[in-house]
C-alpha cells in the first residue's frame, strides 16, 4: 500500500495548485477564487523518489452552511486515510483563527503533518516562516506550488513522516494506474449522478447536494467484484459553453 498525502488548509490557499504541480497533471481546477473545490481528489505523486498518493481537499472554512458542511466531512475522511497532512497556508495572510483551527483538527486526528506557506515569490523564506511558528508544526516550509520553489524540500520533509513503502512500490519505474474498466456518469446537473457513483462505489466519495453544479472536478470510485474492477468517473453537469469560468460554474 503506498503511502497517503493529504492537503488540507482554507479556500484558496493554492491546495489544487500544489496537487498538480505534486502529481504532475492538470486534474485539479484551478481558478482565483475560493470554493472550487469540494471532492476529494486522488493522484500519485514521486516524493524524493518514494511513490505516494496525494489527496486534494476543498477549503476548510468556520462556516455552517450544508455545502460547507459537505466539505469538512470530505476533508474529515481524507485526513483519516492520510499517513501525512501538509497544511497549506497563505504567505500574504499570516496566521489565521481558520489556521489555527484546521491545526486542532490535524491534532486530535493524531496525524503528522509539514506546515507549507504558499504563494511565498519574492520573499525571504526565514523571515517569512518565523510568523507561522505559532501554530505549533514545526519548522515552515516556504514554496510557491506555481513556479515550484522549494518542492523538492517539502518532498523530503514529507518523506521523513511517511511510513516506509513497501519494496515493490519502490521498484516500479512508472507511476500506477487505476485499473479495470472506466465508465464515464454524464448528464445535465443535478440529475443524481454523484448519488450514483456513491451508490455504486458503497461510500460518499462525492458530495451530493441538491444545489446544481456541486460537482466540479472529475472524481474517480472503485467497484470491486469478483473478478471485477470497475472505475466509475463522475463528471460535472454539461451544459451549454459559456465564455467565462465563473459564468460555467455558477
């Protein structure tokens, strides 16, 4: 089993933007401005040479909306399957209650976790670090998941918390794949395919919500049966093109 990253931290902070630069993909939507993402979405990542599964999370935020909600659960279960937590934060913010709070959780979950200050071009990474040394995780790792300053040394402090992984993961030259038949759940919005693919797969992988458009990245579930592998794709709702990002997606 290859061990588990989990990025988790407030709503644009630059999670899916790390997770991509990580995984070397284009899988996580990435746009300026906070919510994008909800789901939990998956990834393999070579951390210093090790193989790892990453996991992108949607913001973490005080609110007590039902989306909101919906999101902290998700974030809830990839903080449970992680090995390590990396907690991205903002350098131009500082410490924020949100931070603080999201640490509280990183702790009583029990898990290790590498505090990351993103968005940190330009600026001088001790200086930089010595402000966020209040929330208690250790040394700051200043990066920018852009232009991928200082990922190599976020790797091999992420490597150092990790479990090792197993001997044959270690071997293999390329990265693995999901396997088993892939099946694509398309329609409009907000005709139940996330309820589907959670149906089928026997876990709340996606968020479902009455609100059209919850879905906004493409989440991947596993169905397994005898002799069986079954990857379910679940899709946002298609509708007509518009010009503008927010236009599609609001």
């Amino acid at each position: 089993m290859l061990p588990v990253l989990a990025l988790v931290g407030r709503p644009n902070v630059g999670k899916s933007t790390l997770f991509n630069a990580l995984t070397g993909t284009r899988a996580a939507l990435v746009a300026d401005f906070p919510g994008l993402t909800r789901d939990r979405l998956y990834g393999y990542a070579t951390l210093a040479g090790q193989q790892s599964i990453v996991i992108d999370t949607g913001g973490l935020t005080s609110k007590s909306d039902a989306l909101s909600t919906l999101i902290d659960r998700q974030v809830a279960y990839a903080v449970a399957e992680a090995d390590v937590v990396v907690l991205v934060v903002e350098a131009a913010d500082g410490p924020l209650p949100d931070d603080h709070a999201i640490v509280a959780r990183i702790r009583k979950a029990g898990k290790p976790a590498v505090l990351a200050i993103n968005k940190s071009e330009g600026r001088e990474p001790l200086q930089l670090g010595a402000a966020f040394y209040e929330l208690g995780l250790g040394e700051p790792i200043a990066i920018s998941a852009l232009q991928g300053d200082r990922l190599a040394l976020l790797a091999t402090r992420v490597l150092a918390e990790m479990p090792a992984a197993p001997a044959e993961a270690l071997d293999e030259t390329a990265p693995p794949t999901l396997a088993g038949t892939r099946i694509a759940i398309i329609g409009r919005p907000n005709v139940g395919k996330s309820t589907l693919v959670n149906a089928l797969v026997g876990s709340k992988v996606v968020i479902t919500s009455p609100r059209p458009q919850t879905t906004r990245n493409t989440v991947r579930g596993i169905v397994d049966g005898p002799g069986l592998q079954v990857v379910l794709v679940d899709t946002p709702g298609l509708h007509r093109p518009r010009t503008a990002l927010g236009e599609r997606l609001n």
